[in-house]
C-alpha cells in the first residue's frame, strides 16, 4: 500500500468516524429522558417486534393499535376487558379467558401503569402496555412475576363506567337455610336478617351512618370460625385493612350493613364463602361465622 492508497483510507475513516459521532449527539440531544437499564430492555424487546410504540414521560411504552371511542375513561371509571400478562420472556403470568373481567373496583386502584395506558383506549380500542417495574410490582415478587420485571399487558377495553358493575354471585348449590337457622336456635341468636344471597346477618351496633362500599378498604377487628365453634382466624386485638373488593362475597355483602364503629356477626354459606375446596384450616363446603367490629374505612 502507497502513502497516498493510506492518506485516503485515514481520510474515509475520519468522515465516517464523524458522521457515527454527529448522529449519536444529535440522538442524545433529541431524548428528553434519561435512558434506564429497563429502556435498554425494553428497546431490544421492540427491536423482535413491529410496535410504534410511544414513550410516556414515565417511562410507560404504549402502543395502540385501534384506538377505540374517542371518549376514553377516567381514573375513576370502572373497567369490563380482556387482556394476556406477559414478562419479556414471554412467560404467561396472567389472563383472561373467553370471559372479560369487570374489575369490581376503580382505575385508580390498579398498578400505575396500568392507570396511565388505559386513557389511551376508549370503547373497542386495543393495545398493548410494555410496563418497567417502578409503575407496576418494583422490588417485590409478586406470585409468578419475579423482582424488577418488565411487564408487558395486551389489552382490549371493551366497556367502561361510572358505577361498579353488579356483584356476581356465585349460585348456591346446596340450601343451607335449616343448618344456619338450627345454629342460630341452638346458640339464641335473633334477630338477624336473612339477605337474597342465602347469608345472614346480625347488626348489634350499626354504628356511623355512612356505609362503605365495594371501593373502600376496610379497617375492622374479626374472629372466623365454623359451627362447631373451632376458630380458623382471627386479629387478637390487633386490625387488619383490607380492599373490599378483595374479601370473600359474604363479607362484600355483610360489612355494608355496619358503618365505623359498627359490629355484626355473619353466617355465611358454602357458595359465598371458600366454596366446594379446602382453604387452610376451613374444609370444604363450610359455613362461616364471623364476629366483626368495622373501625374504620376509606
């Protein structure tokens, strides 16, 4: 190789040195965010994928691939959808079946992720949420999802409102009307109500006025047992604060009977408590009695 074949290559080498490193100043420039590990997973994801994505001042990744009605929900509103919960492996972690969920409780209630995607959808619309973990389970393992993960949710808005959707109920399938009343002689209690449900329900202090709702969480004292009087749990003194939602359908149904500083005792059959399965120390098909003071809710 000659010295002027060597100035030439030096000088090509230069202006294509130059050129790489004008386009990544002007790619640094146009960023109005300052890139994470998780951007950098989250962008050799998209690399596998056609996605046009757009980045949310959060970091959240949306991309819409039918937007929908145009009236979109509020962080108020309450949502009927589909979805599939995927990690960026690709492991399924959570979804629906051919049945949409009616979430029973408020936008707001959801991981912040979730929160901020929805208002891109209304009515009909889809698409898919690429969620680094500080807007949805941070730190923590959460069930199958393990610590600092990336979530990806695909999803499909098919209602939404104002007001919760109505409570399902699973259906009896078995009366437990003459085993409850049989207790209830056999103890002397009286006075309790019989709901539509099956349950009942003894108010021996109504307490507050005001009543909660399925969208409170509910800070109450508790003792659980089974018509034999064996006790499977209980706060000892302590509270517990729960989402109502969350809870077993008899205490959906129960609790809103009494307001702070309320107490009433639940008898709850089979079908609105743990149903035809074991759960821990409460066999099967068990009704439940539960003695609960609600101190306070928000």
């Amino acid at each position: 190789m000659n010295f002027k074949t060597l100035q030439k290559l030096i000088a090509i080498l230069s202006l294509t040195l130059s050129l790489v490193t004008c386009g990544q100043a002007e790619t640094e420039v146009n960023k109005t965010y300052t890139e994470t590990k998780y951007d950098i997973e989250i962008g050799h994801y998209l690399e596998g994928v056609k996605w046009n994505t757009e980045r949310t001042n959060s970091g959240l990744y949306v991309y819409v691939e039918n937007e929908g009605g145009k009236e979109k929900p509020t962080i108020n509103d309450f949502v009927t959808i589909k979805y599939t919960a995927t990690l960026l492996n690709g492991t399924v972690f959570d979804e629906t079946t051919e049945t949409p969920v009616k979430f029973p409780f408020p936008i707001s209630e959801l991981i912040p992720g979730w929160q901020e995607g929805l208002k891109y959808l209304g009515k009909g619309g889809k698409g898919k949420f690429i969620i680094p973990p500080h807007l949805a389970f941070g730190d923590q393992v959460s069930g199958p999802i393990p610590a600092n993960s990336v979530i990806i949710i695909d999803i499909e808005l098919l209602d939404f409102q104002s007001t919760p959707p109505e409570r399902e109920i699973p259906q009896a399938l078995e009366d437990y009307s003459e085993v409850i009343e049989n207790y209830m002689s056999e103890n002397n209690i009286e006075g309790a109500i019989k709901t539509k449900e099956g349950m009942y329900v003894l108010v021996e202090k109504e307490g507050s006025s005001q009543k909660p709702t399925l969208s409170n969480q509910v800070t109450i004292h508790y003792k659980g047992y089974l018509l034999d009087h064996t006790v499977f749990d209980q706060t000892d003194g302590e509270t517990r604060t729960f989402p109502l939602n969350g809870l077993i359908a008899g205490w959906q149904i129960g609790i809103p009977y009494i307001g702070k500083g309320g107490k009433c005792k639940l008898i709850i059959p089979p079908h609105i408590g743990y149903g035809a399965n074991d759960s821990g120390p409460i066999p099967a098909n068990s009704v439940l009695i539960f003695d609960i003071e609600l101190e306070d809710f928000n």
